[in-house]
C-alpha cells in the first residue's frame, strides 16, 4: 500500500472512510501502518507507537498525542507546546 503522504487530501479521507465502512461493516480488526497523524487518529481506538523499532507509546489516540516521547520522535515540539 502506499502511504497516505503521497495522496491528496480528499484521497486520503475518502480512504479513511474506507477503512471505516470496512470496519463497521465486517467488524474485522485493521492494522494501519501510517506515519501521518490526520490518517491514524480519526481511524484509531489503539494506537502503538515505535521509534527507530522501540515501542515508545501505546494507548487511546487522545493519550498519544500528548505524550512527550511521541510528541519528540513524530509531531514536534511546537505542536506538543498546542495542547
């Protein structure tokens, strides 16, 4: 699969709709393997976090993205200054 950062924005949600129509739908587990943060939150009841293959985080999206380890490795310092 490619990733998300590749694809326009109206790809990308049209196909975080997808994973959710599939989802609900089927009522299958999904692992996404994604590095943009807009495609894994709203898609996400769990999220694993690894930095350079270490398991730094992993909890409920809303915890995430307030973690100062994530927030270091991924988002940046000046959106963990945001929240």
């Amino acid at each position: 699969m490619i990733s998300s950062r590749f694809l326009s924005a109206r790809v990308s949600a049209a196909a975080v709709e997808l994973v959710r129509r599939v989802y609900a739908d089927m009522h299958l587990a999904i692992c996404v393997v994604e590095h943009v943060m807009e495609v894994v939150m709203p898609l996400s009841h769990r999220v694993v976090v690894l930095d350079h293959g270490e398991k730094i985080a992993d909890g409920r999206p809303e915890v995430i993205v307030r973690d100062p380890q994530v927030i270091a490795a991924y988002l940046g310092e000046q959106h963990g200054q945001r929240h």
